[in-house]
C-alpha cells in the first residue's frame, strides 16, 4: 500500500514539475523576438517600454578614460518579460532574450537652490541580445544611436568593442545583474 502511495506521489511531482516546464516554454513562445533585416542587421525593437524595467544607473561607466562634468547619464533598461520570468524562475536569460537600455541626459533646474537631476534628453538607445543561432558567442551588442536621433537597424559590434567587458565584469551570463535591483531580487 506504501508503495502504492509513494508511487502516486511520484507521478504527481512528475506531472507537477513537466506542468511548469511546459507553462515556462509556452511563454516563451509569445515573447518578442528579435528580427533582422535581409543584411542580418538587428532592427530596432518598438514596444520596449511595456517590457520589465530591471533597473537604473546614473553615470555608471567601467572605462577610466571616461572623466566628465556633472552626474553622467542615467540608463534605462527593460527586458521582454517572459524573459524575465524564466530568469526569477530558473535563473537563466532565455536564447532571444533583449535587453533594451536606454540613456538620458541628467538636467537640472536652473535656479541654485533647487538640487538633484532630472532625466532630460534621449541621448541613446542600446541593445544587447542573446541568439545563438545568429552570433557564436550568444550575447551580441548593437547601438542604435545616430548623430541626429536614432536610426532603425543596427549591425553588431564586434567582439572586443563591447562582449568582452560584459564577459569580464557582469555578474551572470554577460548581463550587469549586480546593478539591476529587480534581477537581483528576482535570484
Ligand atoms: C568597459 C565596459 C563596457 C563596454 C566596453 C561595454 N559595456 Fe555595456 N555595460 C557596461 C556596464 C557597466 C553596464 C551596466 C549597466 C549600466 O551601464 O547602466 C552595461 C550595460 C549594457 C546594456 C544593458 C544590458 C546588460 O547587458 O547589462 C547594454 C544593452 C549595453 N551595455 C550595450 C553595450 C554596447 C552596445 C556596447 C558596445 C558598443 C557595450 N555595451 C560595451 C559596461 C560596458
């Protein structure tokens, strides 16, 4: 009878666990993918704002050579959220997930006695992406930030110029998790 019992169990955590496997890959098949164009440039995700916002910075930058004036800019970035969810779930960034940052000019009021920074113009729009069966080392990185606004496609960069800082000093899998509170919860 015992064994009767403990089999039922068995099965039942079986069902249970290939229930939240399934309920995990079907999200993913509504998420938002990435789509390229007919030269395999990136082209620019739209509906970004409605995705998971995972955190902010302001005047974050790991090169030295960088020394500005003022607070620097602020970052914005969003992920797709079923992306997201697989992450607080299973602790992994998911093959076609997007991370879209956004960057801000930091302003301030004129009048002196008025402190702090508001976010003012927007001066850049980033992307990095997680597609294995278009890049070799999985993470790519694009830029879709013009002289004059911003254009609608962008090519990836090469490895050196930004995957390698990512590999070398984000937390995990090349994204910056330790600067997002919401991924930081979320593990
Ligand atoms: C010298 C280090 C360094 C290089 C090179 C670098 N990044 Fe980053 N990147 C960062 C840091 C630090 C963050 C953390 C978030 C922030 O800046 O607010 C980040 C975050 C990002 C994010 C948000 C998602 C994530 O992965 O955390 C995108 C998108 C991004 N970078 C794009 C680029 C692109 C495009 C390039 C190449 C043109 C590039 N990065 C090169 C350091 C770097």
């Amino acid at each position: 009878m015992k064994q009767v019992a403990f089999g039922i169990s068995v099965c039942v955590v079986l069902i249970l666990v290939v229930g939240a496997v399934q309920a995990a890959s079907d999200g993913l098949e509504s998420m938002v993918k990435p789509s390229y164009d007919e030269e395999g440039a990136l082209r620019v995700p739209t509906d970004y704002r409605e995705w998971v916002f995972v955190g902010a910075s302001l005047g974050l930058s790991y090169s030295e050579e960088i020394k500005r004036e003022g607070p620097g800019r602020f970052h914005h970035v969003y992920m797709q959220p079923e992306a997201y969810r697989q992450y607080r779930d299973e602790g992994t960034f998911p093959e076609k997930t997007m991370l879209v940052m956004e960057n801000y000019s930091a302003g301030s009021k004129e009048n002196p006695n008025l402190h702090g920074h508001f976010e003012d113009k927007r001066v850049g729009l980033e992307v990095a992406l997680k597609d294995s069966d278009q890049f070799e080392d999985g993470w790519a990185y694009f830029n879709f930030t013009a002289a004059k606004g911003f254009r609608q496609t962008a090519k990836a960069f090469p490895k050196a110029a930004c995957y390698d800082c990512h590999a070398e000093h984000a937390q995990d899998d090349n994204v910056f998790v330790q600067f997002y509170p919401i991924l930081r919860e979320a593990k």
